[in-house]
C-alpha cells in the first residue's frame, strides 16, 4: 500500500511540477478568480488543461516561429501529459482558490 500512495505522489508531484511555469500559472490564476465554488473545481481544472493544450498548440503561431501543428493524440505518452496537467491544475486551483477565499470573505 505505501508503495502505491508513493505513486500517487509523484504523480500529484510531477503534475505540479508542470504547472508550476510561467503560462501554468497564469492559466491557474484565471481559473481560479473564474471558480466559485468547490463542486465546480473538476470542471474548470479540465479548462485550464484545454486552455494550456490550446496555447503549447497556437504559441508557435502568434510568434510566428513555427507552423500549427497538432498534438500527438495517438501516443500514450501525451496521454500521460495530460492527465499530469491535469492533477497538477487540480492542486494549483485549489491552493490559489483557498487563497482567493480567504483574501476575499464573503
């Protein structure tokens, strides 16, 4: 069991991790200041990551240093990316909501 909660934390771990950038978190705060309450934050989460998924894809475009260009969707491993994003934007949303909260009592 504890080898199976170790998973679960690296997994919780590298979602953070990915989230922790500069458009992550930018994508993490206007999701947050959009959630109003707890019941929604598995919802707005899935958004966040489609957002960030729309932006890594349309990035090259608007600098105009690469050409569009879809993502791998057949591969496992994007997959995987996902769903790190995901956990990640789950744990970032909930912190920056509890902050949110507690700035701003209503």
């Amino acid at each position: 069991m504890p080898e199976m909660l170790q998973d679960v934390l690296d997994f919780a771990r590298e979602g953070f991790a990915e989230v922790n950038a500069v458009q992550g978190l930018i994508v993490a705060l206007v999701a947050a200041l959009m959630l109003s309450k707890w019941s929604r934050l598995l919802i707005i989460a899935a958004g966040a990551v489609i957002a960030h998924i729309v932006l890594d894809v349309m990035s090259p475009v608007f600098a105009e240093v690469g050409d569009f260009r879809l993502p791998d969707l057949l591969e496992q491993y994007y997959w995987h990316y996902v769903a790190t994003l995901y956990v990640g934007y789950l744990l970032a949303i909930g912190i920056l909501f509890t902050v949110k909260r507690v700035v701003v009592k209503r």
